[in-house]
C-alpha cells in the first residue's frame, strides 16, 4: 500500500447524547481512490464535515502528512489541500452568479484578488480551469442558466483548481451522463498518479468497479470492512455495510390488471423514431437508459411538462394530452421528479407539509386548513416508508438525504393515483434505503400502474417487472426480469446493436 497522506484514529463526534463516530480509525493512502460505502446514518457525512472543516472532533486525532490536521473552517482545509465536493448541487455553486465566478469563486474572497479589475485575466483563467475538466461552457452564462449535470461538473472543476491533496468527493456521477462520469474518472486517475489520495462516496456498482482501488464500509459510526486487491469484493463489502448478508432481490412478476397507460406511435423529438407502449396496474416498469436518452423527457411529456411531437396517448381508454402538471394530476397521473433538492424538497416546510403540498385542497374547508388530518396522514406515511426521524413536524433539512427521499415519495403515494412516475427515485440513498423504497413501490402498486426511470441497470432489477430501455429517444428493447442477459440490456443500454428495421420500435410485455 502507499504512504498514508491523511490518517484517523480513534475519532469521536457526538450531538447532544446521539453517538456518531465512535472511535474510528480509518488510513487514506496517497495516490489511492477509496471508496467509502455506508448506510444513512452510518456516519459517512459527519466523517467528511470533520475532514473539511465544517465539523470539530470530539475525540481522537487526525494526522495530514503526519502533521496534526483539525480544520476549524472549510477554508482552513482547502488551504491545506482537502477538497470536497458535496453531494447537494447547491453546496457547490451559486446559481446567481456566472459560471466564471463559481469556477473562481474562493479566490475572490482572497484580500485584493478584484473581479472587476481583472475582469478579462478571471475569464481567461476560468476558461483554462474549465478546459482541464473538458467542459465546454460559456463561462460568461449564469449557472443558474445551466441544467444539473453542468452544475455538478462545474462543482468539480472548482474543486480540481485547487490541486488537492486530499480530494472527497461524494456522489459524484448522480447526475452525470456516461461520457460525463467516464471524464471524471480519467481526471481522477491522472490525480491518483500524481500522489493525489481520494475518498470517493458512492453506491453505485458501476462506479466502484471503474474507479476503487479499495472499498471501505462503514456501520454505526466505525469501519467495519476493508476490502482491497485485484478482485475487489462488492457482495464482501455491502455485508460489512449491512450487517447480514447481501441477497439478490427477488421479483415475483405477477399478473396484469386492467390496462392504464396505453401510448400509439409516440415521438419525443421531430424525426425520432416512433414508438409504442403500454402499462397496466400491478405493474413496475423500469426505464433506463444512458443520460440524454430520453428517459426525463418521456417523463415530463406524460406529466404535463412538454409535448410530444407527435402520437396518441390513453389513460384509462380515454385521450389524454395535459398542457400542466395540474391537469395530469386531476387525471391521477403523479411524478416525483430527479435532483429532489431542486424540484422536490421545500426547504422551509416541515415533514407534513411536504406531503401534503400538492393536495392541500383535499385537507382545507372554507380556505381553513384541518391541521390534524394533515399529521395523521403525515404520520401514516412516515411510518409506512419508516421514516427516521422525531416526527412529523421536523424540518425536512434535518433529515439525511435517504430519509428525504422517502418522504418525497411518501407525497405520491400519500394519495390514490392511477400512473405513477417517479423520476430517479433512488438518486443518492444508500442500498438499505433504496431497497425499503423499491419494497414500497411494489407493495402499493395494485392499484396502479408505475414507470420507474433509473439509470442503474442494477436499480431496474431490483424494482421492475419490466425492463425498457431507451435510446435516442425512442424505445430500443424489452426485457422480461427474469433471467435477463445482463450482457444483452447493457448492449440496449450501450446503444451499439440498435435496430435497423426502421420500423416502429414496440414495447409491449413479452
């Protein structure tokens, strides 16, 4: 193994009577990529507040090149070297300023640096900043002009422009495109030569696979595995993450219902290529594809949020064509969207209000709201989809990121529906969550029908009955989840066998 650059010992982190970190001990080698799993809770993010500043230790010690290393702010640990890139989008950039500004941004705070009168050397320094990433961006634009993958990426282009020693990144390719990520992981290789250590916190099987010369799992606030070696144990590493054994989820395919959803020579875009559909209740379908697929964009035309341009589509037999969210609600046709802290979470509601908010009607006679049936439904829910949390008036900020997204699928599933679509429903939870919400979504799906649209092949798996995979947006293969040929939906997915029939691509259950 190399030369340990960062090293915990013992280190302890308690709030109030709540233990966190208890006396963990974990080694960061230079020029190694860790990854680091853990369950919400674990003790993964207050682990990485400590290394960044946000944090004080309350016990033990932590060495940078054997020297005593305690930030007391996150600027106090970037000027050391450790760099962190945050999993929220939000904590990385400002979407008010441009993107010059965010890539330059902690150099602007330095006395005397002077934006505007440099104005023309700040560009130019963005731009060098944004090549070495490979972004193509104007770096004039406001980011808040910008959509989440460009974000993210210029997330990680502020953090690489530091040099780091020490480079955390967390989550990192939630909302990436395949390129995209495959770009970051070269970046991350070519630091990892120079001496670079990396902690990289991440789920996802792909990107262990790509990227870890070491997997760490956490459990309760200490390491409880360290795998390493040529053949890296996964299954090894999620048991030491779990505490039991890891077991395939088992999809018992079950029976069609009345028909729900029923879609005739759709087009997504002008000139792609048609495609038919149909759902029924009692089914999950999953969705997947490569980022820019389709997948968002089929999504948004069945909720109301853009048009096709051109086909037919039935709910219920009947013609349906929203021009809002509003009217694909009033049809019982519900979406949870992607990147939940933008589109999904309000920030200032507490538990039961972000439940509730889109059916407020429902819980208010004569403009007076009945607050106690809002709770009992908040409460309903919360221990359905077991929540943690002190109860339904807690603020929605104090929950981890897994916990959130229960709850904003509690919303959907707080009131009857007739299509469900829930939009990367499992983006940055961990696999203990994201099974209890994959368990979810298949108990309540009876009455239903529910497209699930996941870019993991691995989260299809473990939810669907069905498997579509899109590809320029258009439907380019089915797949039954029973005995799938892994190999074969990763060619779908790819891309690289795609039909050339010409004819209409039909996804109808086989």
């Amino acid at each position: 193994m190399n030369e340990t650059l960062c090293d915990l010992r013992g280190v302890e982190k308690s709030f109030g009577d709540n233990r966190v970190l208890k006396g963990l001990n974990l080694a960061l080698p230079a020029g190694t990529v860790t990854v680091l799993m853990g369950a919400n809770g674990a003790g993964k993010s207050t682990l990485v507040k400590i290394l960044c500043g946000v944090h004080r230790l309350d016990g033990g010690a932590v060495t940078l090149h054997g020297k005593p290393f305690n930030p007391t702010t996150p600027a106090e640990a970037i000027r050391a070297g450790v760099v962190t890139v945050h999993q929220s989008i939000n904590d990385g950039v400002i979407p008010d300023l441009d993107v010059a500004s965010n890539l330059l941004i902690d150099r602007l705070a330095e006395p005397g640096y002077g934006f505007l009168l440099k104005r023309r050397k700040n560009y130019a320094d963005a731009e060098r900043i944004a090549s070495r990433m490979g972004l193509s961006l104007n770096v004039r634009q406001p980011v808040s002009e910008l959509g989440v993958a460009d974000r993210q990426l210029i997330a990680i282009a502020r953090a690489m422009a530091h040099d780091p020693q020490l480079l955390i990144l967390d989550e990192p390719t939630s909302s990436l495109s395949a390129s995209e990520a495959e770009r970051l992981f070269e970046l991350i290789e070519r630091l990892s030569e120079r001496g670079v250590a990396v902690l990289y916190i991440s789920h996802r099987m792909s990107d262990i696979r790509r990227i870890a010369d070491r997997i760490v799992s956490m459990r309760d606030g200490e390491i409880s595995g360290v795998f390493e070696g040529e053949t890296l144990d996964y299954e090894g590493a999620v048991n030491a993450m779990l505490g039991h054994r890891m077991t395939d989820v088992d999809i018992e395919i079950r029976s069609r219902g009345k028909q729900v959803l029923n879609i005739k020579q759709m087009q997504l875009l002008p000139g792609s290529r048609p495609f038919d559909f149909d759902l029924s209740e009692n089914e999950v379908v999953a969705i997947t594809g490569l980022l820019g697929s389709g997948k968002t964009a089929f999504a948004q035309c069945l909720f109301g949020l853009q048009k096709p341009a051109a086909g037919q589509i039935l709910v219920d037999g009947q013609a349906y064509a929203p021009k809002s969210p509003q009217a694909a609600i009033s049809r019982g046709v519900f979406m949870s969207p992607k990147d939940r802290a933008n589109n999904a979470v309000v920030a200032d509601f507490n538990l039961a209000r972000n439940i509730t908010v889109p059916f407020l009607q429902r819980y208010s006679r004569l403009s007076f709201l009945n607050r106690s049936k809002e709770r009992a439904t908040a409460t309903r829910m919360i221990e359905s989809l077991s929540v943690v949390c002190q109860g339904e008036t807690d603020g929605i900020n104090t929950l981890s990121g897994g916990n959130q997204q229960k709850v904003m699928l509690a919303r959907w599933l707080a009131e009857n529906c007739r299509l469900l679509l829930l939009d990367e429903p499992f983006q940055g939870v961990d696999i203990r969550a994201r099974r209890d919400i994959g368990r979810k979504i298949r108990e309540t799906s009876k009455e239903r029908g529910t497209l699930v649209f996941v870019s993991e092949l691995d989260e299809a798996l473990e939810v669907a009955d069905r498997i579509i995979v899109m590809n320029e947006h258009s439907v380019s293969a089915e797949f039954r989840n029973q005995n799938v040929d892994l190999n074969e939906v990763l060619t779908a997915v790819t891309g690289s066998a795609p039909d050339q029939s010409g004819q209409p691509a039909k996804a109808a259950y086989a």
